[in-house]
C-alpha cells in the first residue's frame, strides 16, 4: 500500500478531473485535464513522472468506467497501463459523505483514489476493449429507445387521424403498426386526397401494399379489397367535400411524416433485433429463447443486464438484483416482506413479462398461476411469485448454458411433491 500512486479520475463529456496520491492520502497531484487525446496524454505522462522520482507502482482509478470514460480507458491501455480499476459511483459517494465537503469534481476525484488506495484488491478491472454483454447490453437499450418512439408516433397518428377521418380510419385498417396502413396513410393523409379516386386505382394500390392474403383465400381476400375500396371512395365523396384549407394541408404534411417515420423506425428496429438474434446472442451460447414465452428482445435484455453469472452467489443473491425476491423489513422481533425497490428495473420488467407471456403460452406455468388463484392470491401477485419461480430457472440455464428441458422441471416437480407427502406423514405419525 506505501508504494502504491492511486490516481482517482472523474470522467466528464468535457472536462476530467485527476487526483493520485500516495499513503496515508497524501495529495500529489490534483488537476483537471481536457477529455481530448492529447488532455489524457499529458496528464498520464505527468502522473508517470511522479512515480518514476518516488518509486511508486501506479494504479488508476475510473468512477464508473463506462459512457463517457470508454475513450479514456481506452487510451490509458493503449499506454500499458496494467491496473485500470473501476470504482462503483455508490462507494466514492459515501467516501464523498465522510470528508463533508460540498460536491465537485475535485472531490469526486479524490474519494475514487482514497478507495484505490484502501481497497485495490476488492475492485474490478476495466478489461481492454468493450464485451460481449455490454454490447448485447447497448443494443438492447437502443432498441427498447426506439420501440418507445415509435410508440409515442403512433399514438400521435391515431390523435391526428381521428381529426380528419373521425372513426373511419379505424374501418380501414384496425391496425396502424402494419406497413399497409402506413403506405396508405403516407399517400392519402386525408379525405380530400380520396376524392376523384377510382374504385380500380383504389383496389390495386391496396393489392401493392398487401402482398400476401393473410388467412384468407385469393377470392376471400379480393372481396375484402374491393369493400374496402367503396368504403374509402364513400369517405372521399363525403368527407372530402370540405375545402381544402391551411390548416388541412398542415395536417396532410403532418400525417404524412409521421408515417415516414414510423416506416423508417421499423426498418432500425428490424435491422437490430436481426443483429441480435443472427450475431450477438447466439456468441454467448445461451438458449434462453428455448424458453416458452421469451422473446429475442426479451433474452437480449436478460442477457444484456445480468452480464455474467459468476457475478452471483446463488440464484438468490441474483433474484434479488433483478427484482422478483421480496425485500425483508425485520424490526422488533417482527418480519415483513414487501416489493424490492433497490434493483435493477430493467430486469424487474423483463421477468414480469416473461412471466406474463410464459403464463399464456406454457401449461406449467399457466398452472402455477392458477394454483395461486385457487389460493386466494389475486393473478397479479401469482405472476410476481412466478416470475421468482422464472428466475431461478433461467439462472440455471445462464449458468450452466443449457436449453430448456420441460422434462427436468416435471421430475422435480413430481420429486418435491413426494418429499411434502413424506414430510406429512411423518408429522402426523
């Protein structure tokens, strides 16, 4: 520990701040220094200068080593430096609390070296480059970004449709997520472009957008088509009779890009669960999509968030970082269990979905849930406990990077069942 220079940074977008000191947290040197190429450069060289005259082994430290910092390690391996430790934000803020200062940058930077120099053996290494779950991990979140934006777009396409269309839209077509709407809205984004078009015209743009006929047979579907073209010709004709102001052209131009849009955000969202699917998870050897109920999106962000299970003890310690393990509150010789708060959100919803979903499509499932029903237990509390249940299950599989073997769940079910019928009857006898 005497010959150790910890060097504690505080990333920033622009500006870092550095401090090293040496024991017991002597300050050597605390400045700041640009986030550029050449700000990193010259203070690791005058970090090195510091411990070439003392004799010292340096050792950097990063509150928390990801974002903005990548570049930063990124750089200080490309100069060999062999410990690069990153120091967790939840650390150096109750080192911040015993120095009682007021926050700054100054401050943060010396709390992550002080946890340097005390704890060096108990912090994890920043690895050279980024890995795999931290890239599956950032796709994950880009998608879920976009699947939030393009849910906000359609909500504010139904809004501007139902002020030109009224209900009508919806007897077009139910749906506004498929490419089929979207095409149609794109090209008639209001009554007035309807108005003058032909039935015939009407019919084969409707089959262009179509492409396949669904359930239905070719007759059935060429049926459906022309209806559906007298209905949009009876709105051209009726609603399409109002002038067509400023204020409707603003609408047409709204309507319109939205379904661009929306279009254009389906394409990325495709493109990336294609990355998914096809390149990032089937690298990491897990088959959690063996799994009834579990999406692609849904394994990428089990994946993607838990990282590697070595991390965890047991798959208790692990249902209490996602969220399904109640939270213990013991006082006064009392015990209650309430809804864990401190966890990963993330997690917490994936596994309520997983349940939700696995609760439909999977019998054992479906049974568990209904068993808690039976119970009196209300099915949204049976969910949860499922998803405690689901946990453990796929914990296992990430540990031991096996597929989903629905006869193994059956042995232990019926082995256990056993087991509480012999432990009553010893009781009783």
């Amino acid at each position: 520990m005497e010959n150790i220079l910890a060097v504690g940074i505080d990333p920033g977008k622009w500006i870092n701040y550095g401090v090293a000191m040496v024991y017991p947290e002597k300050i050597l040197l605390s400045r700041s220094f640009p986030n550029t190429w050449t700000g990193v450069l010259e203070f690791d060289k005058e970090v090195e200068k510091i411990a070439e005259q003392r004799g010292l082994v340096i050792i950097y430290g990063v509150e928390g080593g990801k974002n903005c910092a990548l570049p930063l390690c990124q750089i200080l391996h490309q100069r060999k430096k062999r410990y690069l430790l990153e120091v967790n934000p939840l650390k150096s803020n109750r080192q911040k609390d015993f120095y009682g200062e007021d926050k700054s940058d100054a401050v943060d930077a010396r709390a992550v070296a002080a946890i340097v120099l005390r704890s060096t053996e108990n912090l994890p290494v920043i690895e050279g480059g980024t890995s795999l779950f931290n890239d599956i991990r950032e796709a994950e979140r880009y998608l879920t970004d976009l699947s939030r934006r393009k849910t906000q777009l359609i909500n504010k396409l139904h809004s501007h449709l139902s002020q030109v269309y009224m209900a009508h839209y919806k007897n077009f077509f139910p749906q506004l997520k498929s490419k089929k709407a979207l095409r149609f809205f794109e090209q008639y984004p209001i009554p007035q472009y309807l108005k003058g078009e032909s039935k015939e015209q009407l019919m084969q743009f409707l089959k262009k957008t179509a492409r396949r006929y669904g359930p239905f047979s070719k007759k059935e579907a060429q049926k459906q088509i022309e209806e559906k073209a007298k209905m949009m010709m009876y709105i051209g004709t009726t609603l399409g009779c109002f002038p067509l102001d400023r204020a409707l052209r603003i609408k047409a131009t709204i309507i319109t890009q939205l379904c661009q849009q929306i279009l254009s955000l389906q394409e990325n969202i495709a493109r990336v669960e294609k990355l998914l699917e096809k390149d990032l998870l089937p690298q990491t050897g897990l088959h959690l999509t063996s799994f009834s109920g579990m999406s692609t999106i849904l394994a990428a962000i089990i994946i993607g968030e838990s990282q590697d299970t070595h991390r965890f003890r047991s798959s208790s310690s692990y249902a209490k970082y996602n969220g399904t393990a109640p939270a213990e509150k013991a006082s006064g010789g009392r015990c209650r269990h309430k809804a864990r708060k401190a966890c990963n959100k993330r997690l917490k919803r994936a596994f309520y979905l997983l349940a939700l979903s696995s609760a439909g499509c999977d019998s054992l499932s479906r049974e568990y849930v209904n068993r808690c029903q039976i119970r009196g237990i209300s099915k949204k509390e049976g969910v949860k406990r499922l998803a405690r249940r689901l946990s453990d299950v796929i914990y296992a599989m990430m540990r031991d990077k096996t597929t989903y073997d629905r006869n193994k769940v059956l042995a232990r079910k019926t082995r256990r069942g056993g087991n509480l019928i012999r432990r009553h009857v010893a009781a009783v006898l």
